[in-house]
C-alpha cells in the first residue's frame, strides 16, 4: 500500500503535477493578500499589523512549490508575527486535492494560526466540508509541536489503514493491534475524515520554518527587539533573549531575569542557573533573591540552587 | 565462552520480565538477531514470554556458550590497562566465582565492566558545543549549553485488563506523595522517571520505588473513577528497564553529526536508520506534569553507521562494549540505543573478538591490521542461512 513501484509513483507524479496545474488556474491574484486568521494565539500582535514583506520561502517537503514567507510589522516596523500563503497539494493514493490556507507563526518560529481562503474551504477527503469543531480540533493539531505526525511518513499512514482491520489475539485473548497505541493517538489528534491535510499542514507549520524564521529574525535582531523579547510576557520570547545574552549582558538585565526565574518553566529556571557567571553568586543582591525561591521551586531547579551554593562563598 | 547474567532469563529490557519489544534493523546480523529479538507487541505485552523461550532455547542450543544465570559481576581488575579478571556472585547462593579471560565484553548497560576496570566513561548530557549536537528545533531540551546530569530516564512497563466483573483495588496512601491525582489504566514507555539529584545507577532502587508509587498510585485513583469497575491490574514489573546511564569512551564517539552526516566509515558494522529518539521529563517544560512522566524528541534521519571503533574501550586494551554503554554521546545513544541496533553491536564485537582470538591480539588491532579479514567476516553474514 505504501506506493510500491515505479509505475505507480509515476502515476502519483503525474496526478499530482496536474492539480497542482488547476490549482494555480482556480486561484486569483487578488486572493494572495493574507487571509485573517480563524485562530490565533497572539491576538494583541495580529491587530497590530501594520505592513508585510516578503522574507524567504518555504519549501514544503515532497512539494514542487515555493511558499512565500512574509514577515508583518507594526508602525514603527517592529516585527510581529511571520505568515505564509500556503496552496498546497494534498494526496492519497495517487488522488491529489489542493489545500488553501495561511498559517501564522510567532517570531520564534512556533505556529500560532491559520486562516483560510473563503472561497477555498478546507474539506475532508470526501469533498465534505469541516464543520466549526474541525476548524478549531486543526488548530489544536497543529499548536502541538509534539504531535505523533512528527515522526510519521505518509507511507506510515497508509500502513495504519490496513492495520485498522487486524486483530491480534494471545492465549486466547485479544490484545491491542501491533501499532494500537500509536493509532488511537494519530485518529485522537486529527481531524476526522483529514488525516491527509492534517499531516501535509502540520509538515509546513512545523519544522524546516522554525530554522528559517530563527535564521531571519536573528539577523534583525537589534538592542531594541532584545528589550521586547526579554520584557515579553511570552516565555519561548524570554528564552530566546536570555539565550542571545552574553555573561555580561546577562549581569546587567539581572532584575528582569529573577522576575523571569519566579514565573517562567523549570526549564528556563535550569537555564538561568546555568548560565548566571559563577562570580556574582557572591554577590547577596544578585545570590538571595535565587535562594529565596528555594523553598517553593521545584527539585531539579533546587538542586542546581543547592550546587550553587558552593560559589556564595567569599574564599 | 563464559556468558555472565544477573537474571534468570535472557533478553535484560526484552525479557519477560521487563517486556520491551526489540526496535531498529538487523543490518548484517539478521540470522543472529533473529534468534534473540522480539515480535512488535504492545510494550509490556505477555507475549514476551513466547519470545523469552524462543531466545533462550537459541542461546542454550550453542555449545561454546556458557550461560552463568543469576550471577551478578561485582569487580574488575585491570594490570596495565588490561583486565586480569571478572569477580562474580551467584544472586541467591552467594558463592563466587573469579572469570579469567584475554578479552571481555561489558554489554551490562550501566558499563560497569570498564567501570571497574578504570575505562575512560561518560555520563549526563554534554554541552551542544562539545561535539556541534544542536538542533534549534528543541533547542535546550536537545542539548544543553552547560553540560548537566539530565539523562534519559528509567522505565517500569505494567499492563491491565478488564475483567467481567467488577474488581475491587484499595486506596493507597502510601503512592500519593508519587502519584498525587494522577489517574491511569494503562502503562506505556512514557512511564519514565529521571531528576538531576538521582543517579540512573546509584539511585537505581529509589527511581523503581518511585515509578512503582506512580502505578499503583495512578492505577488507585484511577479505580476510584465512575466506569473503571472491572479494571484490573495484570501485570507490574518488578525491574526498572534502563535507558542511560555510563557511556563508556571508545576511540571513535558516536555523535549527532555522524547522523546528520550519515557518515560512512571503513570499520561501519552497524547500520540503523531508526530516528534519533531522546526524552526529556514532561514536567521540565509543565511543572504541574506529574514528575514520571516523559516525552521524546524524534529527530528523523537517513540510514547512518556506527564504527567498530566505539566497540572497544580507548584506554583499557582488552575491553569490548556492547549495548546502550557502547562509545557514544548522550544524543548519539538517542538512534542506536534500541535493541537490533544494540543486537548489532554484540555480534558484531563477537566475530571481531573471534578474529582476536586468531591472531591473539587485543581489539584495536582489529582495525589497525586485520580490518579487510573483519569486515569481510561481516560482509558474509548479510546471506541468511535456512
């Protein structure tokens, strides 16, 4: 089932390639301007955008098609968010439809909307339209960037199928299929009747973006954008600062950074600990506020507190 | 060949008692592997026990082989770099036995042969500019910038069933510090538990106690749940299946960039193309994630090789390894560490020791002077005898 010779890949191409040919014809120029987004996770950026320009493409994998990536600024040309113009081909069985749809990434790369054509739909593989939880359960997919689609090929899927049917039994007993676990979660996680768009466009908002939008956001990345980023109320936006300070630096924004150490993950509480120069731990003003924490912290981070102990001392 | 083994059966996390099925390719060891590897079960499955038999009859079929069941090894003496003897003890009989031999093999994970012997080992996650292991994918989560003691962490698999009448479970005290309100009628591998202030082997009993107060725990709070009547438990295991621990040094360090780069080497004797899989605890990312919790980081590749030359110990001369303590980095395990691919390394390690049996030569010099004749040997197993 997962496309077995050549002939039949040959097939897959050339199916492929044709609607990828009526796709470009169904869509009009005018229909190019971003779409608003149906869902977003970062709604105060979203409305205040400003103005867009093309930054880079992206190129999807197993697609002969460029996505142009834009980033989208406010009035004062502070970047806020990056999107993309998607028409994509999505395909089972050598059968090919196009997907319309614009996905919106936050500056650090990580999916945060979509919005979609309105004269393009999104449909299930029966041509059905989504219903209103559909849009909402594609939005929830494509926010988990551990999704068990990561490390699925669309061979895999179409493995899954022919598992579907197979039961497997032991002394008698039946016993979960050999992938059982694995496709409950893929049929939980997607949505139903879509599992096709749902992989394809979980493939475009995850992966090779997030190193093209880091890549470019570093190279805008000013003293001014620093502050935002470190003063941000998002975490991953605090992470990337505090990753991006060198140890003085790191010295000098120490207020900010015990205010993130009281809010922010065990992760990035592990991280500051890390990386805070074993010297100004001798330092009361900069050492107490850390320990003060110790006593509602949790265990990794207050064993790194504990192993800093040693460098509080004068001698 | 002396086969020293501190259980009663074979197989470690794929055996009956631990029920992991076995994962990867069998590159060039297929008849070999297959005597000894798993169907794809469910995790935890009881039809491990159809697979115990199968391994153990294989192994028990070859004369040359002396299995040691129950004998748990406890020292190593090394004279310049080489190792003299293997002390080992009977786990119920407590009599011991000393092992004498020209060439050793440490496949018991926690690389305690060379650890004992004085073998260059590592442990924990070294930092991403160590070795150039960074993926801004996951970032710190990958590979951190300061090295630190987060490994992969410790599994215990357990497994229920639904009775036809309602079954009746106690309420545990005792497991709520662990499980707290977390409910649960399934295991799987995400049963996981690893902390910086605990050592996968010296705090090896703590870590099993705390995943066993998480199941029973879960399990309890679970049965306190509307629907979950006829839940029952059918099966816990009482041994922890390890994932990492000491990695011990070889002359070449398996890393990310030879998978990244799908690097070939004149000495690759393993071959997988499994993804790079390496798990951090939920709760570093959730706080409120109960702490036995974990996640995995899939990292997908092309086939990659892994070199003879981290089969054997860089400084004690007569040392091989094989298993997840084979020469490695804390994300070069992430592929590899799976039990075809581990299986690989065995065999492979066990046609090089017969060439150094030859010869009567240490390991290294399988590379340095007798590698056409190794990889030759290698190249004849990819035919699958009947």
């Amino acid at each position: 089932m997962s496309l077995p010779n050549m002939n039949y890949r040959f097939l897959f191409r050339m199916a492929f390639v044709a609607v990828l040919g009526l796709g470009f014809l169904y869509i009009q120029p005018s229909k190019l301007a971003k779409n608003p987004p149906l869902y977003i996770a970062m709604n105060p950026e979203y409305q205040r955008i400003a103005s867009e320009q093309l930054v880079f493409e992206l190129q999807g994998s197993d697609s002969l098609l460029k996505h142009p990536v834009y980033l989208l600024s406010d009035e004062q040309k502070q970047p806020l968010l990056y999107a993309a113009d998607i028409i994509t081909p999505v395909c089972i069985d050598g059968l090919c439809k196009p997907m319309y749809l614009t996905l919106y990434w936050s500056l650090v790369g990580d999916y945060v909307g979509y919005g979609v054509f309105q004269d393009n739909l999104l449909t299930k593989f029966d041509h059905e339209p989504f219903e209103t939880k559909d849009y909402s359960k594609f939005h929830e997919l494509l926010l988990n960037k551990h999704s068990i689609l990561e490390r699925k090929n669309m061979a895999d899927l179409f493995d899954q199928n022919v598992q579907a049917t197979e039961k497997i039994t032991f002394q008698g007993k039946e016993v979960d299929a050999v992938s059982g676990a694995t496709k409950t979660e893929i049929k939980e996680s997607v949505v139903e009747g879509a599992l096709y768009s749902c992989f394809t466009a979980w493939h475009l908002a995850h992966g090779e973006v997030k190193e093209k939008i880091v890549q470019h956001l570093l190279s805008l990345y000013s003293p001014t954008l620093a502050q935002a980023f470190l003063h941000s109320s998002y975490e991953d936006y605090q992470f990337f600062a505090l990753k991006q300070l060198d140890a003085t630096a790191f010295a000098q924004n120490l207020p900010r950074i015990q205010d993130i150490f009281r809010t922010a993950s065990p992760m990035t509480r592990l991280y500051i600990l890390k990386k805070l120069p074993k010297e100004s731990w001798k330092t009361e003003q900069v050492a107490l506020p850390f320990f003060q924490t110790f006593a509602t912290t949790d265990i990794n981070t207050r064993t790194l507190l504990l192993n800093n102990l040693k460098y509080s001392h004068e001698k | 060949m002396a086969l020293i083994h501190d259980r009663p059966v074979l197989g470690g996390n794929a055996s009956s008692e631990i029920r992991v099925h076995t994962l990867g390719i069998y590159g060039k060891f297929e008849r070999i592997l297959r005597m000894i590897d798993t169907e794809h079960y469910p995790n935890g499955s009881p039809e491990a026990q159809k697979d115990q038999e199968k391994r153990d009859q294989n192994v028990q079929r070859y004369k040359n082989i002396d299995i040691h069941y129950n004998w748990r090894a406890y020292n190593a003496v090394a004279d310049s770099q080489v190792i003299q003897y293997v002390d080992a003890q009977h786990t119920s009989n407590g009599k011991r036995i000393r092992f004498k031999a020209p060439l050793f093999v440490d496949a018991t994970g926690d690389g305690w042969i060379g650890f004992w012997a004085g073998a260059l080992y590592s442990y924990g996650r070294e930092s991403v500019y160590k070795y150039g292991e960074a993926w801004n994918e996951w970032g710190e989560l990958w590979s951190p910038e300061e090295p630190d003691n987060f490994v992969m962490g410790s599994s215990i698999l357990w497994r229920t069933e639904i009775a036809e009448t309602p079954q009746s479970f106690p309420q545990l005290p005792w497991a709520k510090e662990i499980a707290k309100d977390h409910k649960a009628t399934a295991g799987e591998w995400y049963w996981e538990f690893s902390r910086n202030d605990l050592h996968q082997i010296e705090d090896g009993e703590e870590i099993r106690d705390h995943l066993l107060k998480a199941i029973y725990g879960s399990f309890s709070n679970a049965k306190q749940v509307a629907g979950n009547e006829k839940y029952q438990l059918q099966w816990v295991s009482y041994l922890l299946g390890k994932r990492e621990s000491r990695r011990l040094v070889g002359d070449h360090v398996f890393t990310f960039k030879d998978v990244v780069n799908n690097a070939q080497f004149p000495d690759s004797v393993v071959v997988e193309k499994r993804e790079i899989d390496v798990h951090f605890q939920q709760n570093l990312q959730t706080e409120e994630t109960p702490d036995f919790l974990s996640k995995a980081l899939f990292y997908k590749t092309n086939r990659y090789y892994i070199p003879y030359r981290s089969l054997y110990s860089q400084n004690i001369s007569n040392l091989f390894m094989a298993g997840r303590c084979f020469s490695c980095s804390h994300i070069g395990l992430g592929g590899p560490r799976v039990m075809r691919t581990t299986g690989q390394m065995g065999a492979a390690v066990g046609f090089a020791a017969a060439l150094c049996h030859k010869y009567k030569v240490y390991p290294r010099a399988i590379y340095e002077t007798y590698l056409q004749e190794y990889m030759e040997t290698i190249e004849k197993q990819q035919v699958i005898k009947p």
